[in-house]
C-alpha cells in the first residue's frame, strides 16, 4: 500500500501560511492530473477542477477527456467546469506551430502551451473566479525559499556584495523550479517559459512521485483514470502525423535533395515537412549518388531560400553535430540575468540528458551563446534549448543560429 507523501513540503508550506487552500486543477482526463486533485484534496485544500477544452484535429478527444476528467471529479466530490480555450489556443499555440515550420525552423508547442494557457489564460481564468492557486499533472517540483533565511542585518551586509538587482532577490526570496522525481517523467523540460509571477501561484503534486506510485494512488483513490494509458505526442495531433497536419497549411513546394558536396540525391515535398536529424526514405537514392556507404543519409541542412536539403550518410555524421548554439528569446526562471558567463547542463530536446555548457550573453550580437563541452547531436532552429543547475531548471531560449 502507498502511503501519500506531504505534498511538496517546502513548496507549500509558505502557501499555506500566506495564501487560501482554495486551488484549481487542471485535469485533462489524465491518470497523472486525476492524481494530483486527490491528493491536493486529501491534504486539505479546497479543490476545483477544470478541463481545458483546446482545439484539436480530432474532436473526440475533447469530449472523452473531459467526461473523464468529470468522472474523476465526481468521484472526488469536487466542482468542475470546462474552460473553452479553443480558439486562443488556436491563435497562440497551432498557428504559431504552422508558421514556425513555414520558416523552416522546427518549434515545441507543448512550451508555448504551457506558457500562453495553462499558466496563461488559466491561471488568468482562476483568478478572476476568486481562485489564487492552479495545480497541474507536470512531473516538476518548486522550492520556496525561507524568508527567515537569513537574519535582516545578514541581509543588509550580504546585499553589499552584490548588484542592486540581486540585492533585491535577497530581500524578496525566490521560487525554484526544479525537475521531477522521476527522470523518466520530467517535465520540467517544458517549463523554461514560466516565471515568479506564475510559479508563486503554482503547485504541483506529482513532483516527487514515480510514475508508478501515481498508478497506485490513482488505485488507492479508486479513480476511473487508474488504468488510462498516458497520451503519446503533441496534444492538439492526436494519431496524426506532423507532415500529414502540415499539409493542410502549407503549399508543398518540391526542392532538390544534396549531399554536402553538392552531388543530387533526389526531390523533397518540401523543405518545411523536414528538420534536423530526420531519417526518412533518403537512403533510396544512394545507388544513384556514387556512394561506396548502405547507410542511411540524414537531414544534415536545410537551406531556406534556395529550397534545398542537405543530408548526408550516418547517424553519427560529423555534420550532425554542433558545439555552440545561439539562443534568443531567453528567459531566467528567477527573473534575474546572469551578468557573466555561467555554467550550465543543457537539454536540446525532451528526457535528453543535460550536456555541460557554458552560457554567456554577446553584446555584439545581442543573443545568447551556448558553448558545449562536447558538441550535441542535431540541434534545430527554433528548438527548445534549457538550462539545468543541478536539479534546478534556471531558464532557457530558442535555438537561432550555429
């Protein structure tokens, strides 16, 4: 039997002291959100759920999500609402998804989703119903800082040392992001856009669980998600896949197919259905190119204007790998820009391990400059780049250059 745990402990223990136990939910329908309104619910906050209806290729998702996630409120004796965020999801999260590609450049949605509507215009929605906390599924955990930290008088020497602007972070203690419990689930990955103003209002009770903790305790709680299989891909997708979407937006527009050499390997669809590292049918075309290789060739290069691909043979191609990235659009968790070179672990992509970096902002170009250790494999252009301290998520920015 699994006995629940304090649900984050130093993440809450200054809520409960300073806020109400009221906090909404957002449950998708979900086995991991279902979990986290029972549990919340079992610590003795006053919970509410609600189900975001986003909009989707296929409409019956929507509708079984969200009778499930009704299900489980029920069964928790909790209100429920469904919150109709369709057609800004549209705007903010698909269509940016659609021009994104058209630029060549290979986004996550899942970031902007999280940063535009679940801790957007939900946490907007909560508050204006008179509700201060949301609460969410994501395999993530927040570390509240003590106030008592450090006495006023340490404070005040302390704060000599340091800039105006992190003199005012010691005076006004900060939030940590950190990643889940479980490595395998964390989600903290797609968190890099938040900020203090939406984590002070933020819980997540799943943080330090393992995934298979949560099945029990969706047992334990006798939820009729406890046996619902976790959703695989980009949510709004649904079975279908990205080129398949994409081509309901995007006018294919064939372009030749090269080696780095130049020599042709054959036609594309369209430079748009393709990003970095991908491995799809090219290898067809080799006994035409004079190649003394059966590898697979892999999309090395994509350039834009001219409408031409690059691929080259191997996985492990040594075009494939790049050791400094430019970054734009950053954010800092914490709200405070480093004012010299730090060191970080860095993820370009989802559960990739953190590679050692060293992150420096370049006045003259006015971007951020990744500098790995090792170079990484297949960075893309508009990719999610985050930055890791140990466990803690410090922020991160949108991969723009090599």
């Amino acid at each position: 039997m699994v006995k629940t745990k304090e649900i984050n402990k130093k993440s809450n223990k200054k809520v409960r002291l300073e806020q109400d136990r009221k906090v909404l939910v957002a449950m998708s329908g979900g086995v991991d959100s279902s979990v986290a309104a029972a549990l919340l619910k079992e610590t003795g906050f006053e919970v509410v759920g609600a189900f975001i209806k986003a909009w989707s290729l296929n409409k019956e998702c929507n509708v079984r999500d969200s009778r499930d996630a009704r299900m489980v409120a029920n069964k928790l004796g909790i209100p429920f609402y469904v919150f109709d965020f369709e057609k800004i999801y549209k705007e903010k999260v698909v269509d940016y998804f659609v021009k994104t590609y058209e630029k060549g450049e290979t986004p996550n949605p899942d970031v902007l989703c999280n940063k535009e509507i679940k801790f957007g215009v939900f946490l907007e929605k909560a508050k204006k119903i008179g509700i201060n906390l949301i609460a969410t599924g994501h395999y993530a955990r927040l570390e509240r800082e003590s106030t008592k930290s450090k006495t006023r008088a340490q404070n005040k020497k302390f704060c000599a040392r340091l800039s105006t602007q992190m003199c005012a972070l010691v005076q006004n203690p900060k939030i940590h992001l950190l990643k889940g419990k479980d490595k395998n689930k964390d989600q903290s990955y797609f968190l890099w856009q938040l900020t203090q103003k939406e984590l002070k209002h933020s819980l997540f009770p799943i943080g330090d669980y393992w995934k298979s903790e949560i099945r029990e305790l969706a047992k334990k709680f006798g939820l009729p998600t406890a046996e619902k299989k976790d959703s695989q891909g980009i949510c709004f997708l649904g079975q279908v896949e990205i080129k398949d979407f994409l081509e309901k937006y995007l006018k294919p527009k064939p372009g030749k197919i090269i080696l780095p050499d130049g020599r042709i390997v054959g036609e594309h669809e369209g430079i748009v259905f393709y990003t970095i590292g991908q491995r799809h049918g090219f290898n067809l075309a080799i006994s035409k190119t004079g190649l003394k290789t059966q590898e697979p060739l892999f999309v090395v290069g994509k350039r834009v204007k001219d409408n031409v691909l690059v691929v080259a043979p191997g996985r492990d191609n040594l075009l494939l790998y790049k050791k400094q990235i430019w970054l734009d659009k950053v954010n800092f968790v914490s709200g405070l820009k480093p004012e010299s070179a730090i060191k970080v672990g860095s993820s370009i992509r989802y559960r990739q391990k953190p590679e050692k970096a060293t992150l420096d902002f370049i006045i003259e170009k006015g971007l951020w400059l990744l500098n790995f250790k090792k170079p990484v494999w297949a960075p893309a252009l508009g990719q999610s780049a985050v930055f890791y301290q140990k466990e803690e998520l410090i922020g991160g920015g949108i991969i723009v250059g090599y």
